[in-house]
C-alpha cells in the first residue's frame, strides 16, 4: 500500500480511497456532507460507499468507482469539497495523541488521506455487494442521529437493519424477556419503508449482507449480543409477528 496514492487498479476497476479524520462526536455533520456529495455528483460517479473506523484515529474511509471521464477533475473536486467541509466545520477531538504508548500514531483530526485503508474484499465479489454497500451507506447516512453517541446510532441502526432483513427474508426473530426491547423490536418491524429502504431491501443474500452491514458500521455480533443477548435467529418460512417479540 502507498499511502497518499489515489488510484488503485484491482480486478478491472480503478479504485479511490479516501479517508477523512473526523471525531466521531461530530459524525453527522460528516455524514450530512458525504450524502450530498454523492447526491450532487451521483451521475459521475459509479460507486461510492463508507466505512466507520478508529485505526489511527476516528475516521470515516470512503471507496469510489468514479466514471471514466474527466476522472482527474472529479477527484480535484472531491479533495476540494472535503478540505472546505473541514475548513467550514471542523470537529473538536477531545483525546489527546497517545505519544510513546502506540507504534503508529494517530493522523491529524481534520485531515484526509487518500489510500490509507485496505478496500473491504466484498466489494470485488459482485457488483450486487457494491451496490448493496452503497444502498446501505445512503441509509446509515439518513438513520444516523446527531443527539446520540456513536456507540448508541450504531448499534441502533445494526439493529433496524437486521430485523429489516429478517423481515425481508420472512425469517423469524427469537422472542425476548425484555418488554422494552421487544416493543423496540416491533417498532422497527413495522417501521414503513420509504423509497431508500425500499431499495436496500431489494438485495436477497441474508450472510453477505450482514456482513456488509457490520463492517461499515465497525461493529462486532459480539458488541451487538453484550446489549441485547438473546436475540437471536431462527428460520421460518411462513412467520409473520404481530406484536409479539416476548415470552
């Protein structure tokens, strides 16, 4: 890997990776200005999807597949969109460099840096697994919720998007003890899907997007268990609850 590199040739598509430094605590102001890049450019660019990290520092990694033309322009327009973003709004990182204490030091808060991540293997796959991550970026973007913390829009929208899955696949979610987490559950089953949901849940392939899902979000089955332990899956094929998520 060279780091500042900002084009990659793997498998027939040239790549862009691109990192921006950001507290998470400012996440959505980062997140509000990903989703209108992608809505302003959406017709140069062939893919563009997101990943959550803190490797070297809290950051968001951006992947593009830009369209051929003018690619030169496009990413000079790119670096001059995200260095006004964080000229404009800078966020306010409240940890302090761990000088002496880690063998590669954090990247400056406020910063971007083009090829400093590895490209999630899925998206080489198919083009169902790009458009997937992609759909599911513009959903991460709209879900997230600038009055709560990171670790709590995460696992919140880790959750929705399982039972939206489930529900998806007409597969059943175990019944749980706790009420209120049962009436979370109901509550996001019966959540109405709108047009952007409408087109993530087009895609069929139940393990793969789990995984998708898991690694934008950073988050782990074993951080997701440690808050609600007994949910778990079991198959069905004509389950449909109605209210009902408890013992």
């Amino acid at each position: 890997m060279t780091i500042g590199q900002k084009n990659l040739y793997i498998n027939g598509i040239t790549w862009h990776c691109l990192s921006v430094f950001y507290a998470r605590k400012n996440n959505a102001d980062l997140l509000n200005a990903i989703n209108n890049f992608h809505e302003t450019c959406k017709n140069d660019l062939m893919h563009l999807s997101f990943y959550f990290s803190d490797t070297q520092g809290e950051r968001i990694n951006i992947v593009l597949i830009l369209k051929k033309n003018n690619s030169e322009s496009i990413i000079t327009c790119i670096e001059q969109y995200f260095e006004q973003f964080l000229k404009e709004k800078p966020s306010e990182n409240l940890y302090p460099i761990p000088y002496g204490s880690v063998l590669w030091l954090p990247y400056p808060n406020n910063s971007m840096v083009w090829n400093a991540f590895s490209i999630p293997h899925f998206l080489f796959k198919s083009q169902e697994n790009r458009d997937f991550a992609r759909a599911t970026s513009c959903l991460i973007a709209n879900l997230y919720d600038e009055e709560c913390s990171f670790e709590e829009n995460t696992i919140t929208i880790a959750m929705f998007l399982f039972v939206k899955l489930c529900k998806q696949q007409d597969m059943a979610l175990s019944k749980v003890t706790d009420s209120e987490t049962a009436k979370t559950l109901q509550t996001y089953w019966d959540y109405e899907e709108e047009s952007l949901l409408i087109e993530w849940m087009k895609y069929p392939h139940f393990n793969t997007a789990i995984s998708i899902i898991y690694t934008q979000l950073d988050v782990s089955m074993e951080n997701l268990n440690y808050y609600l332990p007994n949910l778990l899956f079991k198959q069905s094929g004509n389950y449909t609850p109605s209210g009902d998520f408890t013992q």
